[in-house]
C-alpha cells in the first residue's frame, strides 16, 4: 500500500505546490477586458450637413464608459423601437442638437421604466409636454439661453466651467430628488481659463506648438495665448456660434503653423452666453427617482480640473460601482530623440531616480529633418542610445512615440498620422502603411536594446483607422484620445479606460504639461491635481520638457505628493507589445508569436532596465509559440525569435536550461525546484521499498521452494 501512496502523494505536493504559486505570486495588476451590465447610449440624428463635432459629445462618452466593466451599444434615437430600454441595465441619452425630434415611444418608454437613465444636455423639455415631471422631483425651467454658469460646485470643491450654457431645472420635491452638483456665475472664477486643450479655438493648435518646442523661449513663443488673456496682435477672433469648422473664414497666421492648417483645424469657442444675476444658483447635476440630468453638456469644451470631473465621479454612482479610493499620480518625459540634450535628460533622470519617482519617456527612435537633410537612427547612434539605457537605468519605462514622429517636417513638430492640410488621417484605410511605421519603430528600438511596453500617438492626431491597427500591437496607450476623426476632439480622462473602443488600455494625462509662459506654472498643475481628488480614482498625471528648469518639476512633483498622490511606474500595469516573432510583457498575459526557423529567447529585465535572466532554446523553432506570463511588479519579458544562439556548452548550460510555462518569478522557481528535489527523494524512497519489497519477496519464494524441494 505504501508502495502506491507515496508517489501520489509527491504528485500532489507538487500540484498543490504550482496553484499556491500562481496564486500568491503572480503581481496585482490591472487587467483588460469588457464584461458587466449592458449599457445603451442614445444620440441625436446626424444629417449630411453635419460635421463630426456632432458626435463628439456620445464618443467621448462611449470611451469613458469604457472605464467600467460594461458593454456598450450605440444608437441614433431616431432609430428608437418600442421597448428597446428593456435589453439595457443603464440609459445614456446625449443631447446635443436643440429642439430635436424625438420619437414619443422614446419619451414614453423612458417615463414609464424603472431602468436607471442619464439625460445630458438638451430637450429634457420634451418629457415634461408629455409627462408629469412629479415622480422625479425636478423639471425643466428654462432654455439654456436665459442662464450663463462658470462654476460647479461637486464635494464642496469649485470647479472651472469653460462653456456657460446652462439649463434651467427646478428641485420641485426635495423628498425624492437630490442636488448632486451645482453651477452658478462667478466674477472671480476659481481658475481663468488656461491652457485647456479645448479652452478656444487655438488650443488644439497651442498644444501642438508648445509639444513641439526645443527650448523655454520656443515654448513661449510658440504657445498661443489662453482665454482670458490678450492674444497677440492680428489673430482675429472666430464669429460666434460657428458650428461647422468647414465653414471657418480666413485665419491670420499663427506660429508654427500655415493659415491653411489653421482653418483646417481650428474649432469652435464656446458662444459667450448673458450673465445672470450673481446670486442664482441651479442644479448641475441632479436625480429623481431613476431619472439622472446634467444641465449642460459635460464631455464638451472639458479642461483640467473642470466641471467634467464631476460627471466623471458620479458615473461611478449612476452605474453602482463600488470603488476603493485610490489616486496614482504618473509622470513621463515628452518628446526624446537624438537632438534632445544628453546631459539635461541625464539630470532630469538623476533627479527623478534621487526623489523615488518612477517614470516613463515617449521615445521617437528616428530623428528626421527635411531641411537639414539630418537624419538619426537610434540604433546607430551610440550617445544617443547610451542616453536612452541611462534613462532606462535610472527607472524609466519607454513608451513609443512614433517611427519618425514626422511625414513631410522636422521631428516632433510635424505629425506622422495626421494632415494638418486636409483635416484627416494621412493613410486613410491603409491599414498596412501605419503597421509598417509601427514594426520599423520597434524594431529600430529594439535593435538598440530598448523594448518600449506601451505607444503615445504623435501630437495625439490619428484616425479611427489608425487607432484600430495600433491595438494589434500595443495593449496600453499613455495618451489624450480623439474619439472621431476630428483634430482637437482629443478627450483625456481621470481615470484608466481599461478596454477603449479600439480594445486599448488607456494611461490617463490629466494635467497637461509645465509650461509657465501659458500660465501652467507648477503650483496651476497642483491646483488642478487637487481639484481631480473629487474624482474617487482619479490621476494627477503630466508631462515635462527636459529643457524646462527642473525646480520647475521638482516642485510640481513635491504639491502632488502633498495632496495624497503617490506616483506609479506603467510598469506596475499588465502591457503587451506584439510583432510576428517578438513579444514584451509586463504583469501577466497570454502570449501567441510566429516563429520561423528562429530560436526561442526568453529574457527577463528588471526595473532598472538590467538582464536578470536569459533563455534559449536548443533547436529552431517553426510556427505559433503560446505561453503564459507572470512576472513580479515592475519586471519586462522579452520573448522572441531569432537566428543566432551562444554555443551548446558547458559554460553556456545555464543559457539552455527547460522552461515552465507560467512560472518566470525567481522566488517560484527556487521553490518549485525544491518540490522538485523533494518529488524525486519520494521517487527514490518509493523505488527503494519497491526493490526491498520485490526481493524479500522473491527471496521468501525461494526459500519456500528449497523446503519443498528437501521435504
């Protein structure tokens, strides 16, 4: 009986011994993937006449739903079928067309269910012509043409409201409505208005030019002024309400940019609205019985530490999430290429490494200027890639950011995705053109023996198209998004979108970038990040010019620490970046690569960028290779192919070693080979008693057959 037991028993140590591992061990990370309730959001009817910045407003809110584990379904409410509300957990209605038909089995349906629905922005009117409002607490008062607001109040916290157009709602019966968030007027508004990327119709514009910026004074000459201050002489403002840019008259020349690529990009301000007197309040946000209503369109014209944070923080109550309060804060350094300044980008690290703030750098690996005919390969250029393993070393995650960042201009001014002459996508449907900028970019980084783990678009400008064919490479995006094909739509988000529209991880930026000469000084960055508290999981997340002062940094990363953040590494996060035949992991995931006829490298990289562990396979290897990943915090695997491998040797036996899929943690393999050794003295104890067994047997067999034999 012992015979049998022992080895069972082995075997079931080990089992039991892998499941503790996988359990215990793999890090906490954050993962991807929709699931949920199912969530319907309605939208106005488009015409031919109408121009993307229609749908500007229900997108934005499709990738921020994105945040929750939740499946969305987007239509046009004039396609509404009775009954429809029924198939959903949550209603979303975006309106944003004034006095739009809606269908009376719409308005019908939404009164008499007990599904939870969102109302934004416009013809809440519409219900109440067919409806009592009684049951809710709350109606329509008046058109948003007889109230300006510029402030919200959300959590007792003041919050900046760019567009003044305000509805009027009346709390009728406290008993079953609540105030959630207030607007009023204000002279003296918590914040003027900055260096939001849709503060005006510059500001799209402003971003590019200050992104692109060499120096202090470039930034400062390059950034237009915000809102609220004077801009320079012969910029003309744009005539009020202009709703379709297509139809945007003759812009004066900006810097940096052709009054061509102005027209084509600007879009409209928000229309100046009559000022109320300053004593009225109204509600911002409120709700009644299972009818929510935000009285102005929040998803438009939203700037850091806005009004927009409190819609984004009350999804979290409309949809019952429970969360855990939580605010990381992340920092990256924009815009490294061969013609940044070596020694400021090694004290910018030096700085960062000395105060305990991981962080991570968007890299353009090929540094191309037409008019200089200069051009710079990362790979090639050893100063330039000892600079970029030196930020590496010192903490920093690299992110890519384009194959040149550039089409027809310089690096880092000029787009790679986008036409700034045509308003659109540079490759249309050419899904194989933005691949091939995407494999020649990480191949050229990799050859240097950088593995980026995550993508930025250049100047945050790419289509829909484009976005779809970065998703089959890159899992994580660190970057303000443009949710239709429109330049200066760009959203950025408080929190993490865990599964965007395109099936991307996206990395929030909610505070912009240090850039005094626009009023971003530090302490504007820190009143922001304090603002985004009301946010329960909200980001203070911004970028740096290396060319900047770096007391400049030092005292934005100082305030944000003192409001509570504590700044996280896109390596704490699971990312994946996948060619044919190489993979880089960090966290866990499930990885599938083509090999054919390479050899198998596997490679583990610490945190400070240093080889920990290497692995080859012994044979070449043809066809798809599976394997699960599961790595300690803040660890990048590489696994890929390749033709060449160090010999077969003894010296070398170290580099040939099996591997077991799923078990890449030092500490697991330590303990695994100790179940192991123990697994094989059960095997030898077990042979032992098998052989003492078989020989006393056979010897008392023998025994028995002599006395038979001498009998």
């Amino acid at each position: 009986m012992r015979v049998v037991i022992l080895p069972l028993v082995a075997l079931a140590m080990i089992l039991g011994l892998l499941y503790v591992l996988q359990q215990q061990l793999a890090p906490e990370t954050t993962g991807l993937g929709p699931g949920g309730s199912d969530v319907l959001v309605l939208h106005d009817a488009l015409t031919q006449l109408d121009s993307p910045n229609e749908m500007v407003s229900a997108m934005s809110l499709v990738q921020l739903l994105a945040h929750f584990d939740v499946d969305i379904t987007v239509e046009s409410v004039e396609n509404y079928e009775k009954g429809r509300l029924r198939k959903f957990d949550y209603v979303f209605y975006v309106g944003t067309k004034s006095g739009q038909p809606l269908p009376s089995v719409f308005i019908d349906d939404v009164y008499n269910t007990d599904k939870p629905i969102f109302w934004i922005n416009e013809n809440l009117d519409r219900i109440g012509k067919r409806h009592s409002m009684d049951k809710y607490g709350f109606e329509w008062e008046r058109s948003s043409d007889d109230y300006a607001t510029n402030e919200v109040v959300y959590k007792d916290t003041r919050l900046a409201k760019v567009s003044l157009q305000t509805f009027g709602v009346r709390q009728t019966r406290k008993s079953v409505s609540e105030v959630i968030a207030e607007a009023k007027y204000v002279s003296h508004p918590v914040k003027e208005a900055q260096s939001g990327f849709e503060l005006s119709a510059y500001d799209a514009l402003q971003m590019v030019r200050a992104m692109a910026a060499k120096s202090p004074s470039d930034m400062e000459t390059l950034s237009a002024s915000p809102l609220g201050m004077a801009l320079p002489e012969g910029l003309p403002t744009l005539p009020e309400g202009m709703a379709n840019p297509d139809k945007a008259p003759d812009v004066a020349k900006l810097p940096g940019t052709t009054a061509e690529q102005d027209e084509a990009l600007l879009r409209p301000p928000p229309p100046p609205m009559p000022e109320p007197p300053p004593a009225i309040t109204i509600p911002w946000i409120i709700k009644g019985a299972n009818l929510w209503y935000v009285s102005s369109d929040a998803l438009a014209y939203a700037v850091e530490g806005g009004a927009y944070l409190a819609f984004c923080d009350v999804l979290h109550d409309f949809l019952e999430v429970k969360h855990v309060k939580e605010h990381p804060a992340f920092l990256r350094l924009e815009d490294i290429h061969a013609k940044r300044d070596p020694e400021s980008l090694k004290r910018t690290a030096d700085l960062l490494f000395t105060k305990k703030v991981p962080f991570a750098f968007t890299l353009t690996p090929v540094y191309v200027n037409p008019e200089t005919d200069e051009i710079s390969y990362l790979s090639d250029d050893e100063k330039f890639s000892e600079t970029v393993r030196y930020l590496v070393s010192k903490g920093g995650v690299p992110i890519l950011h384009g194959y040149t960042h550039q089409h027809s201009g310089e690096t880092a001014v000029d787009f790679e995705f986008w036409s700034r002459e045509d308003g659109r996508s540079l490759f249309g449907d050419d899904r194989t053109a933005v691949a091939s900028r995407l494999v020649r970019g990480l191949s050229e980084a990799h050859m240097a023996g950088i593995y980026p783990i995550a993508w930025t678009t250049p100047h945050y400008a790419a289509g829909q198209t484009d976005y779809d064919e970065m998703a089959n490479f890159f899992t994580t995006v660190v970057e303000r998004r443009m949710p239709v094909d429109l330049f200066g739509s760009d959203q950025f988000f408080p929190y993490v979108i865990k599964q965007d529209m395109h099936r991307q991880i996206i990395i929030p930026e909610t505070l912009g970038y240090i850039n005094p000469s626009a009023g971003r000084d530090p302490q504007a960055l820190i009143d922001d990040a304090k603002r985004t508290l009301v946010v329960r999981d909200g980001w203070a997340s911004f970028f740096f010019h290396t060319f900047l002062d770096l007391e400049l940094l030092s005292e934005t990363i100082d305030g944000i620490r003192a409001e509570g953040y504590e700044f996280v590494s896109l390596a704490d996060f699971n990312n994946k970046v996948t060619t044919r035949d190489r993979v880089t992991v960090t966290g866990t995931s499930d990885v599938k690569i083509s090999f054919n006829g390479q050899y198998k490298h596997e490679m583990v990289i610490n945190e400070f960028g240093e080889p920990i562990d290497h692995n080859y396979s012994l044979g070449t290897v043809t066809g798809d290779v599976q394997k699960y990943v599961s790595l300690r915090p803040r660890e990048v695997q590489v696994i890929e192919g390749v033709y060449r491998r160090p010999p077969f040797t003894l010296r070398n036996l170290y580099l040939f070693r099996p591997t077991i899929s799923g078990v890449t943690n030092p500490v697991a393999l330590v303990l695994l080979f100790v179940g192991m050794l123990t697994m094989l003295a059960f095997l030898v104890i077990w042979l032992f008693l098998v052989t003492r067994t078989t020989y006393s047997g056979a010897k008392q067999l023998v025994a028995e057959r002599r006395g038979e034999d001498v009998g």
